[in-house]
C-alpha cells in the first residue's frame, strides 16, 4: 500500500526519524579543535584539560541514564592524577602511566562499587560524595606521602622514550586528550545501543521488571560505575600530565561539582554533550575570569541557570533541536 493509499484511508504514515550525524559533529568538532589550537597556541593547554573533563563526564553520563548522580566521581580523577604523580619518579613513561591511571581508578570503583550499587537516588549521590571527601581528607592529612595542600610536582615524562620540548609534548598531550575522547566516546555509544546499555534505562524506569526478567540491576550498574571509574582514572591522568602539579582539590566536593555542571551543561542525549559541555565551561571559565576576575563564578552560575531554563537538553539539545528545524 502506497502512502496515497493510507492517507487516503485516514491513515497516516508515520515519518522515518531524523537521524543526526553524529560522526560528521564528531570529526567538524575534532577539526574546530585542532583549528582552534593551532591559530591560538594558549588554548591547547584549556582545550586538553576540556577533553580530560568531557571524558570524566561521560562516566557521570553512564550513571545519569540509570537515573543516578554522583557528587563524589571526582575521586576517580584524583586516584590517576596522584598515580601519575608517585610512580612518575620511577617510570616516566607517559604512553605507560596512562593506562596504570584508568586501571587504579576502576580498581577503586570496583571496590567501592561493590558496596554502593546497593543504593538509589539520593543514598547513592551521597555516599559517593561521602567517600571522596574522606580520600581528600586522606591526601590532605598525609604530608609526608602527599605533602598536604602543596602538592606533587609531576616530574619529567618521556613519550615513547623521547623528551619533547615544550611546545611538542602541548601537542603530543593534546593529542593523546582528543584520541582518548574520540575513542572513549564510540565505546560509551556503543555501550549504550547494547542490551547493557539499554539496561541502565531500566533501573531509572523499571528496575523491579528487570529483576523478573532474570537480569540483575546490581550488576548492571556495578558495570556501568566501573566503566565510570576507569575514564575518570584515565581523566585524572590527563590532568596531571597536562597540569604537572597534584593537590587533593583534584578530590575535593568541589571538583565534583564542576562534573556534574559539565553534564547539565552539555546535556545526557548523546556521548558529543560531555565534550560540548566541558569545553564550553572551560572557554566560559577563562575568559570570564580575565574580563570578571571577581565575579566569574556568577557568570558560570549564571550560564547554566539558562541552560536550565531555556536548554533543558544542554547545548547538545540546543545543537539537535537546530538540526532538526533545518531539516
């Protein structure tokens, strides 16, 4: 029957879904930042750390589709920072110490997350919140391992056992950044579209469904926290290569916060709205603070109470919602 046909029946035909390219956003937004790196030589350094901070946010994504927040993810960025911060000395190797910073991290949210997936709502925001502050408690306390508030100095790292100048290892760090957030974000998509991924929707839903038809929301969840754990870890390290300095701030509630903004910021639609949402929250961040030195957290507050109000999709809403009224 032809289209004609059902129309004419009273019938409508349903219209086939606008399928966004999210691979065409991927590449112009990875060809924006390489552009934008290159013509203004600063915001390498701003762009990296956005990329290191759009990867931790993809694990506050994972969570957020079970319909959990964590306060407390930051911790995670803080285990690879510090990781990269003590075994540095010993073994500089960046391409070596990447790895051992996502695999402390998802240790630690294996460990924890055994004990919290048992929770919901807001039990489970805080205890994760609860949890950081006692490992920043812990890097702040312990000075003779730490040194406390001053923090660590991130020795000399080598790249496939050479020592780039300084301009070089900008680039080297800003690419690895953007192929970490360009491969994090295709596993997280396809973690998504499986039947895992569609699980997490569940336990936002109807987790009780879930449990009668044989598929345990614990370890649904506990996979998804892990998986969290590990970008944070891999974030974490980033930062530090990028930064080469180390504090507790890195676990503080604060930190945490900036994450969790991010996500509102960006939006939870796609795996692209972490790396919009931290991106523009470190632009935002920058520039605010050299034109309001003062009052820069009101501009960022500011931000995202119209985001909020305007954009409750977050920027990736906004970008889809434009698409959409073009096509």
């Amino acid at each position: 029957m032809s289209a004609s046909d059902r129309d004419a029946q009273g019938v409508t035909a349903p219209r086939p879904s606008l399928r966004l390219p999210e691979a065409g956003l991927a590449l112009a937004g990875t060809a924006a930042l390489v552009l934008a790196a290159w013509a203004v030589p600063w915001l390498k350094f701003v762009l990296t750390i956005a990329l290191a901070k759009g990867i931790a946010v993809l694990g506050i994504l994972l969570l957020l589709r079970a319909g959990q927040v964590s306060f407390g993810h930051s911790m995670f960025l803080a285990v690879g920072a510090y990781t990269v911060a003590f075994l540095a000395p010993a073994m500089p190797e960046a391409l070596l110490l990447l790895p051992l910073g996502a695999l402390f991290g998802g240790l630690l949210g294996l460990l924890i997350g055994l004990f919290i997936v048992r929770y919901r709502d807001i039990f489970f925001s805080m205890l994760n919140l609860a949890l950081s502050m006692v490992l920043y408690s812990l890097l702040e306390k312990l000075y003779d391992l730490t040194k406390g508030t001053d923090g660590i100095r991130v020795s000399a790292l080598t790249f496939a056992g050479a020592v780039p100048d300084r301009e070089t290892q900008e680039w080297v760090m800003f690419g690895l950044a953007l192929a970490l957030a360009l491969g994090f974000g295709l596993l997280v998509r396809a973690y998504l579209a499986s039947p895992m991924g569609r699980a997490l929707a569940g336990i936002k839903t109807r987790e009780t469904r879930l449990e009668f038809m044989g598929v345990s929301a614990r370890r649904v969840l506990l996979f998804a926290y892990v998986f969290s754990a590990i970008m944070g870890g891999a974030a974490g390290t980033l930062v530090a290569m990028t930064t080469r300095h180390v504090t507790p701030q890195l676990a503080y509630w604060t930190s945490s916060g900036e994450l969790v903004f991010i996500a509102i910021l960006g939006g939870a639609g796609s795996a692209l709205g972490p790396f919009l949402g931290a991106t523009a929250f470190e632009l935002v961040r920058v520039y605010a603070a050299a034109a309001v030195a003062d009052a820069w957290q009101m501009i960022l507050g500011g931000v995202l109470l119209l985001v909020i109000l305007f954009a409750p999709g977050g920027l990736w809403g906004m970008l889809t919602s434009r698409l959409r009224g073009r096509a």
